[in-house]
C-alpha cells in the first residue's frame, strides 16, 4: 500500500490541519447559524417562486403582444371547393338511381326520360 | 440514528469537516462555514440520511462535498444575474484574511494545490490531511478504487515536483 508513505507531504499536511484546526468555529455556533438558516430558508424559497412567476409571467405577455396575428393566415375551407375541368365526366345517366332510396310503386321519371334520349 | 446522535457525531468531526469543507471550497473560510451549515442542517431535517453502507465519517465528507458543489454552483448562477451586485456572493478564491494568517508552508502547499485537478486534489487532501485510506477516499469523492489511486500517484508526483520548484 502506498497510502501516506510520503512523510514530508504528510508534514506539510498536517501543519495546514493545525492551523485550520485552531481557526475552526465552535461547533455549537455553526450548529445555529444552521438553524437560523432554517428558519430562514421558507423566505428564499418565497423569493424564488416569486421571481419565477414574474419572469413566466413575463415571458408569456412577451409572447402574446408578439404573436402574429392568426385571422389573417387562416382559410375558410367551405368557400373553396375546386372543380376540374373533366368533372362533368363523371356524371353518368341514371346516377340519381344510385344516390337516392328506391320506393316501390313510384315510377322515376327523370330515367325515363333518360331512356327515350338517343 | 437519533438526532442527539447525529449531533455527537457531527461535534465530534467538526474540525475534520471544516478542513475538508475548506479544501471543497477552494481555500475560501467563508464559503467552507455556509457549505458546513447548509450540510448540518441537511442531515438534521433528514434530506440526508446515513444509511450505514459507509462510515459515518466517509458519508459526512460527502455530504459536504455534494453541498459545498452545490453551492457553487447556486453562487455562480446569482453572478450571472443582474442582482448579483446587491448580494455579497463568494467568487470561489481565498478571502484575504485567510490568506494573511496562513503560515508560509502552508501558503505554498495551498498554492501548488490549487494547481492540480480538482479530483487530484480532493484525494490527496483526503489521504494526506485527513487520514482516509484511498478506498475512503474513493467512496467520499464517488469514484472508483482505481480512479482514486490513479489520481492519488499522479497528485503525488505532480505537488512534489510543484513544492520542489517552490523556492524555499
């Protein structure tokens, strides 16, 4: 093991651990400084929550005065209905046939109609 | 443990503490007392608890380490902001009148310290000053057996070169 083998450095560190050692607080004085710090310590966290909240709240009125204005880049899908050129293509005679429900005894004239054109 | 334990405990390796919250905080008196504090009153509310996986004192040292970080850390971001000026923060160096009162061997060993790596410097104060082995030292500074030792030589070699050149 070459742990502490080295006697001038063990020295050295031994004379820094007197002087520290001789300039160390009381234990009880740093024991209530700790508690004090505690009771200290609910007022910070309020301060921090307190600058958090201003600065989202910041950044969300930032956010709003500059947000484009979204009316202006919005379409109305219902007013633009597209129509090809060839769509009257699909338009078959007697399609009314297949789009509308039959009821029995009721003649259809519009497919009679259909019928005696050449 | 109970509390009136904890606080033997901690009364019995303040002196200890202190010298490795001072060696955390780079020199710095004032910074070493506020992680000290901040690390008593974490074990004594319970956010740090000693699980007996280690010594006690091993744990204490981390706990230290982990708070005197933190710190630092919390010091340096009150820096960036603009209130900075209205708050007396520490910048991480050695105030004055520590400087003053060191003896002048123990100004040139500090300063040769202050040179090493961080990780170096944690092992060799831990092994050196405060008489853990590096398997101790390991466990306070979280890095592994070999990692430590490595830092360990290589600290060694490098502050003995350092003290060598130091004009005496």
């Amino acid at each position: 093991m070459t742990e502490r083998n080295d006697s001038e450095l063990s020295d050295r560190f031994r004379a820094l651990r007197r002087e520290d050692a001789a300039a160390t607080p009381p234990f009880d004085a740093t024991l209530a400084a700790a508690r004090a710090r505690r009771a200290a310590r609910p007022r910070h966290r309020t301060g921090w929550l307190a600058a958090a909240a201003v600065v989202v709240a910041g950044v969300a009125v930032a956010l709003l005065l500059t947000r484009p204005d979204r009316q202006a880049g919005t379409i109305g899908l219902a007013t633009v209905r597209w129509e090809g050129p060839t769509d009257f293509l699909l338009v078959l005679p007697g399609d009314d046939l297949l789009r509308t429900v039959p009821h029995l005894g009721r003649v259809n004239l519009s497919i009679l109609s259909d019928r005696r054109t050449p | 443990m109970s509390p009136e334990t904890l606080e033997l405990e901690l009364a019995c390796l303040h002196a200890a503490a202190f010298g490795w919250a001072i060696a955390c905080c780079a020199g710095d008196r004032a910074a070493a007392e506020d992680a000290l504090q901040a690390s008593y009153l974490k074990i004594l509310d319970g956010r740090a608890r000693f699980d007996g996986h280690a010594s006690f004192r091993t744990w204490l040292f981390a706990v230290v380490r982990n708070t005197a970080a933190e710190l630092w850390r919390r010091a340096a971001l009150r820096r960036l902001l603009p209130l900075a000026v209205l708050d007396d923060t520490s910048d991480g160096r050695p105030d004055a009148a520590t400087v003053l009162a060191r003896a002048d061997a123990s100004r040139r060993l500090l300063a040769a310290l202050a040179t090493l790596p961080r990780r170096q410097r944690e092992v060799l104060h831990l092994v050196f000053y405060q008489d853990l082995t590096i398997s101790e030292a390991a466990a306070v500074a979280g890095v592994s057996l070999g990692t430590a030792r490595t830092h360990y030589e290589r600290g060694k070699a490098a502050l003995k070169k350092l003290l060598k050149e130091e004009p005496e």
